[in-house]
C-alpha cells in the first residue's frame, strides 16, 4: 500500500490493475478551466480529473472558506463516482507541487482511505520518464465508498483560538501581510507560525528526503506533539501538502483547519496580525 508518495515508475508499473484509480488533479487559481484543457490534452493513462472547485469542493458544512470542505455524504459520492471501494489504491497529481492534489489526499484520508498516494514530481516528472500518455476524458466503473470522516483530523472556526500550535503554510510575505492577492485582508492568524509549503520540494517539484523535511518541520513545532498541530493557508489547499509532507516525514497526522485564513479574515471582528509573528 501507498499512503503518502509514489514514484513515476512504481506507478507506470501498475496501470494494468484495475483497483488502482489515477485522479489528474491539475489546477490554475488565475484559470479554473486550465487544468481540465491540460487533462485533456494529456494525462497519466487510465487517469481521471477532479476539478478543485466543483469536485474537491463544496457547499458549506463545517467551514465558509473559498474552498469548503463538502458533507461526508458529498464525500462518499464523489469517490464511489471514481471507482474508489475497499481494496482500492488511490494516486493523485498535479503539476504543482503537490499543492492540489494534497487536496485529495487529505480528503481521503480524512474520510479514512488510507491507500492514497501523491505522485512525486507530478505530471512533470511522468513526461521527463518519458511514460505513455493518454488524451481525452475517463470515467470507471462506479463503486461503493463507505469511509466515515475522522473527525479528530479537522479543526474547525471555533476551535481555532484553542489550537496549541497553528502553522500558517502561505509564501511569508502574505503570512507577514505585506502583500494579499486573493482575499480582503492581509495578515494572519494571531499566534500562527510560518512555514510555506513550497519548502517541501525541490526546484523541479520533488518532495524532499522524509529526513530533510522532519528537520524543517520539527523547527517549527518545537516540542508540540504533531498531532496537536495545526496547518491552514488561504482556502484549505496547499497547506494539505504540508500535512502530507509531515506523514511523509514519519510524524503523526497534524490537523487541518480547512477554513483557513479567506474564513477567519472574513469576519471584520476576528483579531489579525501582521509582522514577522
């Protein structure tokens, strides 16, 4: 079983087996339709495409962020449309370091699938292998997901002032709030720390050693139990790669707060920070 990465040629080894379900997890926040016309042109063969916004998120349950986690029910009825049962491996990608298909990961695995794996290096790495490639849509045969959400993994808005230890994954300057592209306010949350997300990989968007990104990581937990942990970014998304990254680095599963900062900055009342933290 897979359960945190899987490299190019592990994958293209097993694209006969039919319980293994490929999801193409490519996304453009400045072009949402981008990453649909990319699968389409090419993608991992037998692969299938989860769309961030309409698939990976949904109406408001436990969170009014830009990117809601859906209701468990949605949940299930998404992955039963993949063809995602018992005894399935999961493998997602993107081209991007991880940062959209976290997403899926996390979902996953919060709805208690544990055989999900992020292709490490993405679909670049699977075009520098020089692997087949396949165009146009895919869809399989439906099967029936049964998992339950985990809810221990999840923090919601109220339950954010008694975090023990928040870790903001944006890039610093938007931590720092001296730049805000997307959402109303700048700054963060008070008391979060910083650690970017793209420190998990290298330049051609490979997961660093589990060694080197434990050393990173455990700078910025200090001495709280990475269980107690908790990520956010702007809506949910990239800071599940740092989740990722933290399994992979052999440390407990942290907690997400998938709300993140376009929830908590909504409420002019919530308190901000600005600054090195």
């Amino acid at each position: 079983m897979f359960s945190t990465l899987i490299a190019a040629p592990e994958l293209n080894a097993r694209l006969s087996d039919a319980s293994w379900i490929i999801i193409d997890c490519r996304y453009d926040l400045k072009d949402a339709g981008a990453g649909y016309r990319a699968y389409l042109e090419g993608h991992v063969p037998g692969a299938m495409y989860a769309h961030l916004h309409d698939d990976l998120s949904g109406p408001p349950d436990t969170d009014r962020g830009r990117h809601p986690l859906p209701a468990p029910q949605r949940l299930r009825e998404l992955f039963s449309s993949y063809g995602i049962g018992p005894g399935c491996q999961v493998v997602a990608y993107d081209d991007a370091g991880g940062s959209t298909a976290g997403r899926l990961w996390w979902m996953l695995r919060y709805m208690n699938h544990e055989a999900v794996a992020v292709l490490d290096g993405g679909w670049p790495a699977w075009c520098a292998a020089k692997n087949e490639f396949q165009e146009d849509e895919v869809r399989r045969a439906r099967r029936h997901f049964e998992g339950n959400p985990r809810r221990e993994l999840l923090v919601t808005l109220n339950e954010v002032p008694g975090c023990v230890r928040l870790i903001d994954s944006r890039e610093p300057a938007r931590y720092r709030g001296e730049q805000e592209p997307i959402d109303a306010v700048a700054g963060h949350i008070p008391g979060a720390g910083n650690y970017f997300w793209k420190r998990n990989v290298d330049e051609h968007g490979y997961f660093r050693p589990a060694n080197a990104v434990r050393q990173q990581l455990q700078a910025q937990m200090g001495d709280v139990p990475a269980n107690e942990v908790a990520f956010y970014c702007g809506s949910g998304v990239s800071a599940c790669q740092n989740v990722l990254a933290a399994v992979h680095a052999g440390f407990p599963f942290p907690r997400l707060y998938v709300g993140s900062w376009s929830e908590w900055c909504s409420d002019p009342a919530r308190p901000v920070a600005t600054g090195p933290g």
